[in-house]
C-alpha cells in the first residue's frame, strides 16, 4: 500500500528544486495513478486567479495534505509573506513540509500538526507576530490587501457585491430594521452587522489579526466550527477572503447558512467537477459537481 511519502522520489524526478510550476505539474500528474486529494488544476488556476487580484501578504489554510494547495497559495506571496498551514496528520504534514521546501516557498510556511479547532489559537498568535514585525504602513491588514485586487472577476465581484450588501445594510436600517430580510429564521440585517460588528471589535480587543486568505480544506463538518473559532480569534476580518472546497460535494452542513446568515460575507460559488473520484468507496457519487465558495468579509 502507497504511504504518503512515496510521492517524494516522483517529484524529484519530475521537477527541478524551486521550480514550484514543475512541482505542482508533477502533483498533477501523481494524481492521475494515484488517488491524491489536493485541490487540483481546474479548481486551483481559479483561486490562484483570486490571489494573483488580493496579493495576500498573511494566509492560513486548514487541510493540507501533501502541500499542493499550498505551494500554489505560497507562491503568490512576496518574500516577506507568511503562509500557516494546520494539518492533522503528521505523515501528510511531514511530506507537505518536504514538497514545500523542495518548491522554493518553504521560507514563507509555517506548518502546525494538529487538528484546526486545536491549533487556530497557536496560528493566531504566530499570525499577530506577524502583522507586528511587519513595517509600518505595509501588510497593514485584510483590507488594505482586499483593497489592492482592482481588474480581477472574482474579487472584483465579490467588492461590488459587498458595496450592494452595505447598501442594502444601510437602507433596511434607515427603515427601521424590518426590511432587511435575509431569509427563513435569520435575524434583520441590522441585527446581523451590529452583532458581526461586535464580534470584529472583541475579537480586534483580544489582539487578533486577520488574515488576507483563509482556506479550508478539511473535513467538511469542520468548516463551520472552524470559521467560527477563527472568526472569535480575529483571524477573520474587514477584506479577509475566506475560499472554501467541496461546499456542493459533499457539502460543508451548516456553512453556506453561516455566511448568508452573518449578513457581512459576499459569497460567489465556484463551479468545477469534484477534484478526486474514489471508486473503491461503496457511498461515494462519481463525477459529482462540486464549487468552491469565496467569500470577502467586509
Ligand atoms: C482534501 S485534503 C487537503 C488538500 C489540500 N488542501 C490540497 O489542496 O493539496 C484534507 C486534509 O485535511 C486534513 N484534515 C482533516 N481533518 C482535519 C482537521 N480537523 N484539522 C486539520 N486537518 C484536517 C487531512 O488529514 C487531509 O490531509
């Protein structure tokens, strides 16, 4: 049976050291003999295309097995950039830390073995460290990297979609509060803002930073408690782009609800095939679609 590592000697031959391109090729290719979850070609071209407009400085990504994803998310950071990678299984993470080094980016990522709602409170110290060895007036927070996407189509979607939101926030609070109606059971938009307003101020008390980009690629009833603890670290803020894989197939309970319900997330669905078929697994529908939902919290 295949371990993790085995991939290793495969990437050595396929790709030259640094060569992050070739590294991500040779993933690929591993991933067409071999089951292999990362995220994939199709569905990473497009959030690399959200990166290339945010040009995050600080990320965090939860599920990282052999570090494809985060070999393309740390690439587009500039050298003084961090990623955070939190990884619960210590033969993925110790593989992920190899690829990553070999991809030239290992400079930029710190990895944390562990599960995320274990380990979000150590990323968001080391992610406070961070912004505060950062020079004044640069990586100045979320929105400031949020604000620096301009032609790019998803962020710049995800931008005019919040500016409609904060429109629509603004007129259902001039009337009162009782236009604002979001759907079923979730409270008026004015309710909503003023509680994730209070819940940004407490956390900006508790000493939290946001992040640029948060990623989560873990398993898939986690991504809501996750967001949630992350959300209460800080490490979720005004500009923070959070993506998340696999909210169609198999669905992340709870998620998409989170983010309509809150009122302050624009959201944009990625549709693309789910990236791995697993045939040996009696319960699992083959060539499922499936998106990646990114949202800009503002
Ligand atoms: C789909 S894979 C991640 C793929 C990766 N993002 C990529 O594109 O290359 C999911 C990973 O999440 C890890 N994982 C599962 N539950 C986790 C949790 N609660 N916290 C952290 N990692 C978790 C698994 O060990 C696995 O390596």
């Amino acid at each position: 049976m295949l371990q993790p590592s085995d991939i290793l000697p495969w990437v050595r031959a396929k790709a030259a050291p640094g060569d992050a391109a070739a590294v991500l090729s040779a993933l690929d290719e591993w991933a067409t003999h071999y089951p292999m979850y990362a995220i994939g070609a199709e569905k990473g071209a497009m959030l690399d295309q959200v990166l290339s407009d945010l040009r995050p400085q600080v990320a965090l990504e939860i599920g990282t097995f052999l570090g494809y994803s985060a070999v393309r998310t740390a690439r587009q950071l500039d050298q003084g950039g961090l990623l955070v990678c939190i990884e619960a299984n210590p033969q993925n993470a110790a593989v992920a830390r190899q690829i990553i080094d070999y991809a030239g980016v290992g400079a930029r990522v710190t990895i944390l073995e562990g599960l995320g709602s274990e380990k979000l409170p150590e990323a968001a110290r080391i992610i406070a460290a961070a912004r505060q060895r950062a020079r004044p007036g640069e990586g100045g927070g979320a929105s400031g990297a949020a604000a620096a996407g301009s032609g790019g189509g998803v962020l710049a979607g995800l931008q005019a979609q919040a500016v409609e939101q904060q429109a629509e926030a603004a007129a259902a609070a001039a009337a009162g509060g009782a236009a604002g109606e979001g759907g079923a059971g979730a409270p008026p938009l004015e309710g909503r803002a003023a509680a994730a307003a209070g819940a940004t101020a407490r956390a900006a008390a508790a000493g939290g930073a946001p992040v640029d980009y948060l990623f989560l690629d873990h398993c898939k009833p986690c991504y809501l408690p996750d967001l949630l603890a992350a959300e209460a670290l800080g490490l979720v803020g005004h500009g923070t782009v959070v993506a998340a894989d696999n909210v169609v197939y198999p669905g992340a309970p709870g998620y998409l609800e989170h983010l309509e319900g809150v009122g302050r997330y624009a959201t944009t669905l990625l549709a693309a095939p789910h990236e791995v078929d697993k045939p040996w697994d009696p319960n699992w529908e083959m060539g499922r679609a499936d998106a990646v939902a990114v949202s800009l919290r503002w």
